[in-house]
C-alpha cells in the first residue's frame, strides 16, 4: 500500500519516527508521501527522512500557512523556496496547497492572499509538470474554477476528499484522483460526511489513492491517538465495502492508482 498523504516530520513523531516507519515497512506500506504544509516542514522532512528510501516528499504551501509565510518571505520568496524544493531528490508533488475557507472567519484579503498562493503553486505544477496534492474545504467549486480558467489538465489528488459524487466528477475530469482517508470510516450522523458516506459506492475506484493524512484523522475503531499509514486498512474495509469489492483488490487498484499519479514520471518505484 502506498499512503499519499502523511505528516511524520511533526512533532508528535519525534520519539518514535524512524521506528514507525520500520513498523510500516514490515506491515505492508511500500511508501508515504510526506505532504508539506509551512516552509519549514518542507526543509524539516527532507532532513529527517532524506536516505530513508520509502518517504517521498510534496513540497508546498497550505492555504492556512500562507498568511504566515507571506509576512516573512512573501510571495516571490516563497516561490524561489519553492522552485529550489521541487529540484530536490525524491520530490513527487507539489503540495499541499488550495483553498481553506472552513476555520475562523477570513476577510476578502485573506482569502485574496489565499487564491494567489494557490495560483502560484499551480503555476509550479504546469511548469514541472509535477501532480498537485489540494487541500480544498468548504470551496470546491471556488478552486476547480480557478484550476478550470487555466485551461489545461491538472494530475494530482484532491486530498481527503470529502463531497459529492457530482463534485468528485469535476475533480476527475480535471485529471485528479480522490484521497480517501480516515473521514469514510466516520458516522453518517455528522452532518459534512451524510453526503460522501451516501455516495462512497459510486466514486470511480480507478481514480481513488488511499491516505492518512496521519497524525490526524485517525479512522473509527482505530487504537490509539495518532493516526498512522498501517490504520490504512480500516479504509481498504470499508471502502471494499461501499464498492462491493475485495480488500485485496482495493489495495491492489489505489496502489496501481498512486503510482500512476505520483511515480509514473519519477522512475523511483
Ligand atoms: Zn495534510
């Protein structure tokens, strides 16, 4: 299995890292896509796991760093780190970068400051022809019109996918694959999933890649506080479910999905 979508150069590993991945390792994840979310998590995972042959690494910005990021290095000094990140070893995508009008309360020019952010990195993407790992909440309609006005086909995955069947096709017909994680496991009673649970049988598993988005998102029945790449498993089940599938063929399919998307260029797998 591959997780395309993993955070273990936060803190919360920082007693166990290397161990966690040897776990991984022997329990069947083949890689872990390290996605980046400030500019010092984009230099902080390449350090710590730089000759560890199974992490791979987006180098990126998150819509909810920008603010922070902008202060310090602006936007043209962000994009200089940036165009440095993408030529380092072992960088697969650009990510992760959106759109995040979900917390707080953002006035016109945070979320001005937050579409440029996100122009920049798709500007990246088309020039590295590199796949995009998205973090879109509560604007999916915003963020595939921005990526639709470029005119030409994205890659990447629009990451813990949480939407409709009719929002997934946008995101497919632009030349994304669907990130699901943790959130699929999680009761129809929460309000923001009644839609996505509903629908789960009928996304196109051949544009489905599985993640953990670990240390966050741990799926239901999973021990623990920390969500990591072996809880991937709760997902296979329950999406095997959903699609009348074995678990054995859903791995199969989201890991050939994810190496399509991520390694089909790179030569590394
Ligand atoms: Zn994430």
């Amino acid at each position: 299995m591959i997780d395309t979508h993993t955070h273990y150069f936060l803190k919360d590993f920082d007693n166990d890292r290397f161990a966690l991945i040897e776990k991984l390792r022997e329990g069947g994840v083949s890689s872990v896509i390290e996605a980046a979310i400030d500019i010092e998590s984009n230099f902080k995972m390449r350090k710590y796991f730089f000759d560890c042959d199974m992490v791979f690494f987006g180098a990126g910005l998150h819509p909810l760093r920008v603010a922070y990021a902008d202060r310090i290095y602006g936007l043209q000094g962000c994009k200089k780190m940036l165009e440095v990140l993408i030529r380092t070893p072992k960088t697969v995508a650009i990510g992760e970068t959106g759109l995040d009008f979900s917390r707080g309360v953002f006035c016109e020019a945070d979320k001005e400051r937050q579409r440029a952010y996100f122009i920049m990195q798709l500007e990246l993407a088309l020039e590295s022809g590199m796949p995009l790992i998205l973090h879109v909440r509560d604007c999916h309609e915003e963020a595939l019109d921005i990526m639709k006005s470029f005119g030409e086909p994205f890659k990447g995955v629009s990451h813990c996918f949480i939407g409709s069947a009719a929002i997934a096709k946008r995101y497919t017909d632009l030349g994304f694959y669907l990130g699901i994680g943790g959130s699929c496991t999680y009761s129809k009673n929460e309000g923001r999933y009644i839609e996505f649970i509903r629908d789960l049988p009928l996304l196109p598993m051949d544009r489905i890649v599985l993640e953990t988005d670990a240390p966050y998102l741990i799926p239901t029945g999973c021990r623990g506080r920390r969500n990591n790449s072996l809880n991937l498993s709760a997902v296979v089940s329950t999406l095997a479910q959903a699609q009348n599938m074995t678990a054995e063929e859903v791995e199969m399919i989201t890991e050939r999905n994810a190496k399509e998307c991520f390694f089909n260029n790179a030569g590394t797998l």
